[in-house]
C-alpha cells in the first residue's frame, strides 16, 4: 500500500492515473448534478419561512463546502510536499487553487443573492463573510504568488507555506456562526446533532454536495496533467507521449508550410 | 412535482431573480473553467511540441 503511494508519488506514473481518473470523476459529477437539480429543484417542497427563495442552498452550500475542503487539499499536499519534498505535491496544490477560488467566489456570490432577499443587504461585516472574503483572497494570493516566482520549486515551497499559514482560517470560517454572533445562521447541518432541515432537502442539498466534490476532483486532475508535461518536458517519457508526437507532427507539417 | 406550469418555475415564487442569478453565474464558472482547462492543456502539448522539434531540429544541424 505504502509502496503503492509512493509509486504514484512520481509525476511520470501519476500521470496515466490521473488522465484514467478524471472522466470517471467527470462523469459521477454530471450525474450527480443532474439528480441532485432534479431533487431540488423539481421534488424539494417549498420552504414554510424562505419560499422558493430558500432552493440557492443547493449551490451555496455545496460550493462553500469546497471551498473549504479544497483549501483543506490543498493544505494536505504541501504538507506532504515540505516533509517528503515530493515534487507532485506542488503541483497538486497548484492545480487545485484555481478550482477553490471559483468556490469561494461562488460561496460569496451566491451567499449576496440570497442574503438580499431574507436579510435585506448583500452583504454584512460579519465573522462567517469577512473570513469566507478572507479565504477567497488567500486563494487569489495563492494563485499569484506561485505565478511570481519563477523556479517551480520555489514557488512550490512559498505557496505550500502560504496553503499551511492559511488552513488556519478554515476552522475559523466553519465555527465562526458559533464563536461570534453572525448574522449568518448557524450549521443546517452538524455532526452531532443531525439536521433541521426536510428529508429531500438535505438529500439534494448532500447529492450536489458530493457533486462538486466529483467536480473538483476531475478539474484538479486534468489540470495537474498540464502542470506535469510542462515541467517534465525534458524527460524521456514527455516526449515519447502519443499526445505530444500528434502535436509535434502538427507542427511540424505546420511549420514546413510556413 | 411541485410546480404548476414553467411559468411558475422562472418565477420561483418572486424569487426568480435570486435563484437563477446563484444558479446561472454558477454554471457559467463552471463552463469557464472547463474551457480554461482544456485551452490550458492544449497550449501545455504545443509548447513542449515546438520545443522538441526545435531540439531535433537542431541535433541535425550540428
């Protein structure tokens, strides 16, 4: 098992992996969705306080969740990276960073559009906004710091600092609702003291939230194969893949026209 | 099903607004990305091919 992982730990045998996973995880998100929309928005009841306007639950939870999960990924795999100075860590938590900003955008998004209506204001300085805003920024400042530095492995170092620094704002962000008085409602969901909401609404509610989690996946993993190929262009492998020699005989009969 | 006619589905109950603005900027960032990667994967493959052939080229010359 162990030697399994360090196996895939290598870009050039991750790679195949990855480019057999992402459909798989593409094809679950697809059908998830689609179940997950038909429960919620064609089977859900209407809700007996929000009406209709309570249904931006089944994307602004599931997005808000992943945005946190992804941040927490991304956490997991430069911890990994510092300790084992393992060089698919870095790019894995590169290639999930602009996925976890799309959430986070998303989260606040969604999250103005529905405050609107049941608040009356898109937005309040609150704990559980303010940090989520934070998050979205850490992202951003993710994404831009490893762009700035040009040697990818110390970009790969600054960057799984800065995911490490930052993970401590998700627990933040998750019990925000209950360490401050927000105007954010606490958790529809807990742990320990199950749900308040109906049968079919939770269910929906956790049917796209396995979604994007699929989604996610899928996206992180097609992305960290471009990541791959680009920084192991130099190796053997790179060049005898049967998608760089199409490309290099496209060239090339481009280039002999030109 | 719950709703009466399609009418009363865009209209979500008042909501409409709310709900298909979360719904449809989701589903744009979505189709976004998606694009983004694939445009992404495909500048990767040309420039690792155009490197490559530019190396052979220049192991002939030499």
């Amino acid at each position: 098992m162990i030697q399994k992982l360090f196996f895939y730990a290598s870009p050039q045998n991750f790679y195949p992996l990855a480019g057999k996973l992402w459909p798989v995880f593409a094809c679950l998100a697809t059908v998830l969705t689609v179940w997950g929309l038909w429960l919620g928005m064609f089977v859900a009841p209407t809700d007996f306080q929000q009406g209709e306007g309570y249904r931006i639950i089944f994307v602004h939870v599931p997005a808000s969740w992943m945005s946190m999960v992804i941040y927490l990924a991304m956490a997991f795999w430069a911890l990994l990276g510092l300790t084992f100075n393992t060089r698919l860590s870095g790019m894995m938590t590169k290639a999930l960073a602009p996925t976890g900003a799309i959430c986070a955008f998303l989260s606040l998004w969604t999250g103005a559009l529905w405050g609107k209506p049941m608040w009356g204001t898109w937005w309040v300085w609150d704990a559980r906004l303010t940090s989520e805003l934070i998050l979205f920024f850490l992202y951003l400042g993710h994404i831009a710091l490893t762009n700035a530095i040009d040697d990818p492995r110390r970009a790969d170092k600054a960057g799984g600092i800065l995911a490490l620094v930052g993970a401590l704002n998700v627990p933040v962000i998750y019990f925000s609702v209950k360490w401050w008085n927000t105007l954010h409602q606490g958790a529809s969901v807990s742990l320990t003291k199950g749900s308040s909401m109906a049968q079919v609404m939770l269910e929906a509610m956790l049917i796209m939230g396995v979604a994007f989690w699929m989604y996610a996946a899928a996206m992180a993993l097609y992305r960290v194969r471009s990541i791959i190929v680009v920084r192991e262009r130099h190796a053997q492998w790179v060049a005898e893949l049967p998608e760089v020699k199409a490309q290099m005989m496209k060239n090339a009969s481009g280039g002999t026209k030109a | 099903m719950i709703w009466n006619s399609w009418n009363d589905f865009w209209a979500m109950g008042g909501y409409g607004l709310y709900v298909w603005g979360s719904f449809g900027v989701t589903a744009l960032c979505v189709a976004l990305e998606i694009v983004w990667v694939k445009n992404a994967r495909a500048q990767a493959l040309t420039q690792i091919a155009h490197e490559l052939v530019a190396e052979t080229n220049s192991k002939e010359w030499s």
